[in-house]
C-alpha cells in the first residue's frame, strides 16, 4: 500500500470507506509529515489539534455510513481566509494579530463538508507577489528545491497552498487568484489548481486584494481531486454581491472523459512571446500533441490585446488594493503605532504594518486614481480590460478552450528576481484570463531540463470549468507527471 | 417677492445659492448592512462586520433604501435613472472605518427634477434640482470625552443618506429657508426620511456667490453642515456679506469649503487640509452597477401618496380654502392628515379657520405638536359640527374649544353637562325680545329716532338674557322686523 501522504483525496475517501485506514490515521499521517517539513517554512499557524478534534467526528459519520464530501481529508487554508478564532494574518505585519470573529464562507462550505483543518499556510503579503518572498514570516521553501539543490521559490502568492500539497504535507490546500496567485505556484510547485470563474466562490471573509479580479479555487494533487473541491467551495453567496447565482454543475463529471473528438482546441499566438524559455514552448508543443491524440482540432487564435494585458493589470489591481487596504489603520483592530495625532497614527501603524511591496501597490494605486491621472491610468485600463474581454469572447466563438504555458520559466532562485517588473512578467501568461472573469487551470505536465515542474494552462468560456476540468484531465492522464509526493 | 439684494458700498449685489440636503433614508437597517438605524441607541451598539469594516467583509445593498431614493426622486419630480452606480469616495479619518464612504458619482440613482416653492404673499417659484444619490453616513467622532483621547462611534456608520443637489436657483435666504422646509415637508410625506433635523437626519451644506446686477456667477464658497433651516439662512447672508465685502475691497473669491459661526455669525475656512482631499473616486468593485426594471418603478409610482402640492391644490378645489391656508394646512403630513379626518362629512371651509386660528394659536401658546393636540381631529370635527348644524353658537363654541383642549373632553359631553345647546325656538326668541324691547323704550325710540348703532345694544341684551344660547342669527332677523 502506499504511503498515506502520496495518495490523492479521492484514493483517500476510498480507503476509508473501506477501512483501510481511519481518519484519525490519515489525520496524523499529514500532521507529522508536516512537521517533518518544517524547513519549508510553510504554515503561518499551524492547527494539529484542530484537525485531531474534527477527524473524530468525520470518522463517526463514516462509521454510520453517513459521511460527507470531505470528511477525513486534512486541508491547508491560505492565511487570507478568515478562520474563526484562529489568527488570520494575509502574511502582514498589519494584521499580525488578528482573530476574526467569523469564518470565510469558503471554509465554512469546507468544514461543513467534513474537511479538517491542519492550519493557516503562508502566502505573499495581502496575496501581492509571485515568489512567496513578501510574507512578513519569511518566504515557503519550494519542496522541489532538493531536487536541484537550490533554493527555490514556490511562486506565490499561494506559494504556501502548493508546497503544502506539493510536499505531501496536506491532501488539498485553498488557494486565491487575482492575477495568477493560484496557477503560478502550482505550476512551480508541480501541483494542480485551477481558478474558477470571477463569481463562482464566494469572496465574503476573504481578505480583499482586488476585488474586481479576486476568486478562491482549490490546489490538489490531481485534477479531479480539484473537480471535488471545487464542487464544494462554489455556490451563490448573498453576502457577496459579485457571486454568480448560478446553479453548480457536478465538476467532476467531465474528469474521465477521454474522448475530444469535435473538442477545439484555441492556441492563441501571442502567447509566443519573447523570453520564454525553450523548454516551455517545447511542453507547449507536446500538450496540443496530446490533446490531438485524443481527437482534439488544434486551431490557432489571435487575442490581439494580450500585450496590454499586464500593464492593464498593473493599474486596475493596484487601484483597486489602494482603497481596500485603507481600512488598515491602526483604529479598529490589527498593529497600531500609537501617536498623540491621527495622522501620525496612520503613518506609523500603516508604514510599519505594509511591506514593500504592498505599500509600492498602494502608491502605485493612490496614483492612478489621483485627479489628472485617472482617466490617463484607470479610465483607459478599464477600456482595455473590455477589450481583452472582448477578444476573449471572439475566440471562445470558434474554440471550446484555449491551451497556453502557465509561466515563462520553471521555478526561480529565491532572491533571484529583484526587479518589481521582471517580478511581474511571471504572471504575462494568467492575467489576461483574470482580466476577463474567466476559468483557467495549471497542470502540472512535464519537466525541464533542471528536472523542475512545468505547467499547461487551460483557460475556458465564463462558467464552463466543466470544459477546462476535462481538457485539464486529459492532459494530467498523458503527463503521468511524477509527482514529489 | 422683492428682489433680495446684499448692499455693499458702492454696489448693490445679488445672491445665488445652490444647496446640498442630506437626508436620512428611513430604513429600519442601514444602506449595506443589516444593523439597525436607531437613534440614540448606546455608542457602537449598531455595529456589524461591515458597519467596522472587518477584514473580507462586503456590502449588500439594502433594496428598500433603492425604494426609498426611487420614491423620494418621484416626489420630486425627477427623472429615474435606471442605470446608477456606486463609487468609492477615497479619504482617512478615524469614524470612517472601510477608508472610503459609498457613495454616487457619476451615475446617481435620481436626475434632474424640481419643486414648487410658495411664499405668503401668494408668490411661488421653481427651483430646479439637480439630482439625488444614495450614499453610506461616516461615524462619530467625539473629542470631549478625555484629555487626550478621541472616542469613535460607529452607530451612524453606514446609515443610508439621500443627498439632494438643488440647482444655483435660490436667490435669497427666504427661498433657501423654503426650498428646504418644502424638501423636508415632501420627504415626510413620502416617508423616506423623517426630516428630524435636531437628531441630524436633515443636514445642509449651503453653496453662496454674488454678483452685481447681469454679471455672470462668482466665484462660490461652500458653507458645510448646517442643521437647522434658520442657520441656513443666517450662514447665508453673513457669507454673502463677506464676500461682497472681499470684493468690494479688490479682493478675489477662493473657492473653498467654510463653516458658519452661529455665535460670532460669521463663517471661516476649513483648516486647508481638510480642503484638499482628492477622493480618487472609482466605481465600488464589490457592488455591481444598480440597473431597475420599469416594472420597479412604475410599482413605486402607483403607490405614491398625494403630495404637499396636490394636496394644496385639492384643498383650494374641492374644499374652497384659500391659497394661503391651504399650503399652511398642506405643508406638514400631520396638518393635512388631521385636516382630512377633521373634515370629514363637515364644511372644510369652517374646519380649516378652527385648525389655523384656534387650535393652532392654542397648540403654539402650550408649546404642543399637533401630532399631542389635546384635541384629536374628529373631536374638532364634532364641534364643526355643531357649529354648522346651528346646535351653538360660534361664540359659546369658543368657550366649549377652550374646555376641550384643557380636558380633552368631547364637545357633544360638555355641552349636555352645561346645557349649552343654542336656543333656535322663535317663540322662546320672540318672548326674549320682546321683553328687551319693553324695557328699553327709550332705546327703541332713539334708534327709531335714526341711531342706528343701538342695535347692537339690542342683540347684546337678548344675547345676555339667553345666557348666550339664543340662536343670534334669528336673534337679528326678528330684531330687525319687530324695529322696522
């Protein structure tokens, strides 16, 4: 039998319906390989006790007969989640202390589907960055970094959420996506995940980076193992007025669907860019190879404004963040600098609490709002952003999905990137579909030359995850991508 | 009216005002929250996630505050914008808990509309507005409970406001003090906010320029919060004075946001960083835009109640009252209400001197709402009534007026006690007559004689010996065909 930890969720579930194994055991299973992978630096809190106390209970309902979704299976939750009575930092300084009196209604969907909490998982600061390395605790280990002997980035912002799945650590972990912050890092982590269309999980508890872009989604092992996560974080919200009222179709239902005859496959040119390194147009290649395999058509597709798509991206998300983190002010709750006036109160809570990146994205956004600046920065990206919407739309006319890389290079040296800008080339590939609303996943499907994870990414139509969860399976079935855990 | 006009040195100057009312939207909860709204509940006792801005916590519009602002346009006369937006307005202050106050920029739920303003003398006047947008209230900060601390209070954060943007229209205090008695008047009539400017749920900022006769606009200055009608039209003439006189002195207008000063009756600038804020409004990401089906609004229509103007015009029409006292009686929602059941099946006419002169004087000199008359409206009514039908006098109604609004006793009660009811029997008059006329001979034969006037001296007398009962109309008729 294998290992406990190599196994996916759904082999789990199995094998505790037929007791090879309980809860309890798969409980502390995760728990002490979490502990042995402390050098990864990858829990903010960790919450063994907390998972110890819920697999009793899950094993019950499993003794009855009576089990659900999820019970049994550990999970990491990404520190941007509220979690009621456990610190929830967004990896700042600011909100260090901070213990929210409620729980996110992602999570909660989670543990009332049986999930088991093993902790809080670390992430870039407020959920801004792309190496892990803006987290006030320090930046995650990626667990692949033993392979080559480097230190590598996990990615990020979600780089906790995928070393924690990707090390054997946890069985699934939540992640969040406002520009890439699931699928990058799970392309570096040689994991999956996919992030939903804009509406389909609720964002209420979440803490906001930019709402207009934000979405939860899982990070799992395998892409079906995703289908049944998704299949539990989805669902309308009335406390959140950008959720879908949208009935949740079965995401896993497409996942063994091996057959794509009259399945189109779109490959959008411009994704062929500059920089990108051989072996990821090699992946490339071979991905549409194998889809073709199955009986896919392969049709070339143009998305004229994808080149606008990150500066676009770099000005919306940004402003959106300026407003939302004003709310951390040092009056109300999390780190406050105490001052005899108000507006020191603020300098000092907010200048000590937001690390460099954060407070270069507030600048950056108090900027493109600012009177004579607006309509040159955040009036025209919002006209950009309709026409990336737009050539997304006359594409999904002739195609059922669109097959791209994930990232432009394998996972970096951390400290490598010290430039905000080549930092932010890392997401060239996923913002576009964030931009749009739309659903768009990593599978992890190849190696490079350094033995290091690659990623495919496939981006579907508004609300069709069934599409991409199927393409993304087809894929992850040829891979056989061999997983470090 | 006379034109209003500020006399400077050398120049006389005319005023032009533009004025901002915000309104609290009567809600039982607040524009994106469930807490509740009300007043004078203990510090922060209406407070939820959202309200204190916690951490991933969102709005969600509150559909009967859209209701509300909907009806309120309506009233106005306004267009409905079916389409509107909500944008964040970006500042920090320590009872603005999210950073940003949810408000309308761009895209505001009502349009241009306008109301009919009326003056005593008869005179009315238009004055156009401009629009109306929902947005959320700030907190509460008070700087006097310690040495050198500052307590916030979050009640009022996020409590649902209307604010209405009249047009530069008014051009004098009066009209400001009108236009906004009869904003006030319209809302409570509609039910949209209750108008109660004490407990703030009515503020006004007051935009003011001059100019001399045929220049065009000045330069205007803003005069912020004020709350009450009276503080409106003083800021008014003290800044216009002011600045007449900075120009009369070769001085130009900076444009710039003051507050009035009711004791030194003066108005002086913010401090300047409180001027210089750039909102960097942007539309609110969380909320999507706000679109209303014809169907939403034309359901709101159909159940408008009739307004301060159609009623008016109802009172002059169909119960032949005068402009006058039908726009006093049309003005509050409690009057008119009152006015309508007083009157029902009785002379409209009549009810309305009794509710304007006597109830209204008795009400003031007791410093009582008509809402705790000691009379209630079918008391009123009643003693109509009784009036019309000829059951007493209009004289003996006075005295029976006087006991009700002391006991809050029934006219019908107090005259059975009393035994008040008018004498209308001719042969009991007759009888009285004709023993004033014996006895006074003399008189008769004076006022026989051409002094016309003793006939008052008659009817006094024949009023005297009934104990006041005597019907005096036939008092007078049968006076006058026994002397002629």
């Amino acid at each position: 039998m294998t290992e406990i930890t190599k196994k996916t969720i759904l082999e789990i579930k199995e094998g505790l319906k037929k007791r090879d194994f309980s809860a309890l055991e798969v409980t502390k299973a995760f728990i002490s390989a979490s502990e042995k992978n402390k050098n990864l630096n990858i829990y903010n809190t960790f919450t063994p006790e907390k998972a110890l106390e819920s697999s009793k209970i899950s094993q019950q309902r499993i003794d009855r007969g009576e089990e659900r979704l999820l019970d049994g299976i550990p999970i990491a939750i990404k520190d941007l989640f509220c979690t009621k009575d456990i610190l929830t930092t967004a990896s700042s300084k600011i909100l260090s202390n901070f213990i929210p009196s409620y729980e996110s209604t992602v999570t909660q969907k989670l543990w009332d589907a049986g999930a088991l909490m093993l902790g809080k998982v670390s992430c870039d600061e407020f959920a801004m960055g792309s190496s892990n390395e803006t987290s006030c605790f320090g930046n995650v280990i990626n667990p692949w970094s033993k392979r080559n002997g480097k230190n590598l980035s996990p990615g990020g912002s979600s780089g906790g959420s995928s070393s924690v799945v990707s090390s054997g650590s946890a069985l699934a972990a939540t992640g969040t996506d406002t520009g890439g912050s699931i699928r990058q890092p799970v392309a570096f982590c040689g994991v999956t995940g996919i992030k939903p269309s804009y509406g389909r999980c609720s964002r209420w508890g979440i803490v906001a980076f930019a709402s207009s872009l934000d979405q939860a989604g899982p990070i799992t092992k395998t892409v079906s193992d995703s289908a049944l996560m998704l299949n539990v974080m989805s669902g309308f919200d009335d406390k959140d007025s950008t959720s879908a009222d949208l009935d949740v179709p079965d995401f896993t239902q497409t996942c063994n669907d091996f057959k794509l005859d009259k399945v189109k496959i779109g490959i959008p040119k411009e994704y062929q860019i500059d920089g990108m390194s051989p072996e990821i147009v090699k992946l490339w290649q071979q991905g549409s190879e194998w889809l073709k395999d199955r009986g896919a058509e392969i049709v070339e597709v143009s998305l004229p404004h994808t080149k606008y798509a990150l500066p676009t991206y770099y000005v919306i998300a940004p402003a959106e963040a300026s407003s939302n983190l004003a709310r951390y002010d040092g009056v109300r709750y999390g780190l406050r600098n105490s001052q005899d006036n108000l507006d020191e109160l603020y300098a000092y809570s907010r200048g000590e609490g937001f690390g460099y990146e954060v407070q270069r994205r507030i600048l950056i956004g108090t900027y493109v709002l600012s009177a004579g600046y607006y309509d040159a920065y955040y009036r025209k990206a919002q006209r950009v952003r309709n026409l990336i919407i737009q050539d997304f739309q006359k594409a999904f006319d002739k195609v059922d999905v669109l097959l791209t890389p994930t990232t432009p290079t394998a996972a970096f040296e951390l400290g490598s990137q010290l430039d905000p800008i080549s930092m932010y080339m890392n997401d060239v590939f996923t913002v576009p579909a964030s931009l749009a609303g739309l659903p768009a996943m990593s599978v992890p499907s190849g190696l490079s030359e350094d033995g290091l994870p690659l990623g495919l990414q496939i981006i579907g139509n508004q609300f069709d995850e069934n599409s991409v969860l199927k393409i993304a399976a087809n894929l992850e079935n040829q891979a056989s991508f061999p997983f470090l855990n | 009216m006379e034109k209003f006009l500020i006399n400077g040195e050398n120049d006389n100057f005319e005023i032009v005002v533009g004025l901002e009312i915000h309104a609290q939207v009567n809600s039982q909860a607040k524009l994106f929250s469930g807490s509740s709204t009300k007043f004078g509940s203990k510090p922060n006792e209406n407070v939820s996630l959202v309200d204190a801005a916690m951490p991933g916590m969102l709005p969600v519009i509150n559909k009967h505050c859209i209701k509300q602002a909907v009806k309120s346009g309506l009233g106005l006369r306004a267009k409905i914008n079916k389409f509107s937006i909500f944008d964040r307005k970006n500042y920090f202050y320590a009872d603005l808990p999210q950073g940003y106050q949810i408000s309308q920029y761009s895209d505001p739920i009502v349009g241009e509309g306008n109301v009919e303003i009326n003056f005593p003398d008869g005179t009315k006047k238009n004055i156009g507005i401009e629009r109306l947008h929902l947005e959320q209230d700030a907190g509460k900060s008070l700087h006097d409970q310690h040495p050198s601390k500052s307590y916030i209070d979050l009640n009022r954060s996020g409590v649902a406001l209307m604010e209405i943007v009249s047009k530069p229209d008014i051009t004098s205090p009066d009209e400001a003090g009108a236009f906004i008695k009869k904003i006030r008047s319209i809302l409570r009539f509609l039910d949209t906010c209750d108008g109660n400017m004490e407990q703030g749920s009515l503020r006004c900022d007051v935009n003011v320029s001059v100019r001399r006769a045929g220049e065009p606009l000045g330069t205007r200055c803003e005069i912020k919060n004020l709350n009450s009608v009276r503080f409106v039209m003083m800021a008014i003439v003290s800044e216009a004075k002011r600045q007449v006189e900075e120009i009369e002195n070769g001085n130009e207008i900076i444009q710039e946001t003051r507050l009035f000063d009711s004791d030194k009756l003066e108005t002086r600038p913010m401090r300047s960083k409180e001027n210089a804020h750039d909102y960097r409004y942007f539309p609110d990401p969380d909320l999507m835009p706000l679109e209303l089906t014809d169907d939403f609004i034309s359901n709101i229509k159909s159940s408008l109640p009739l307004l301060p103007d159609e009623i008016r015009v109802k009172l002059v029409n169909d119960f032949g009252l005068s402009d006058y006292d039908a726009s006093v009686i049309s003005e509050e929602k409690e009057t008119s209400d009152y006015f309508f059941i007083a009157t029902e099946g009785k002379d409209g006419k009549l009810v309305s001197n009794w509710l304007t002169t006597e109830l209204f004087g008795s009400l003031n000199k007791n410093s009582l709402s008509i809402n705790n008359s000691p009379i209630k409206p079918k008391q009123l009514g009643e003693l109509v009534g009784f009036i019309s039908d000829g059951t007493i006098s209009g004289r003996i109604a006075k005295d029976i007026f006087a006991e009700m609004f002391e006991t809050g006793s029934d006219a019908s009660s107090i005259i059975d006690e009393k035994g008040l009811k008018q004498n209308s029997n001719s042969e009991d008059i007759i009888k009285m007559i004709d023993n004033v006329i014996n006895n006074n001979q003399d008189k008769v034969n004076e006022y026989k004689g051409g002094k016309d006037k003793l006939f008052g001296f008659f009817v006094g007398q024949v009023m005297k010996d009934s104990g006041g009962k005597a019907n005096p109309k036939m008092v007078n008729e049968i006076l006058k065909a026994k002397l002629n």
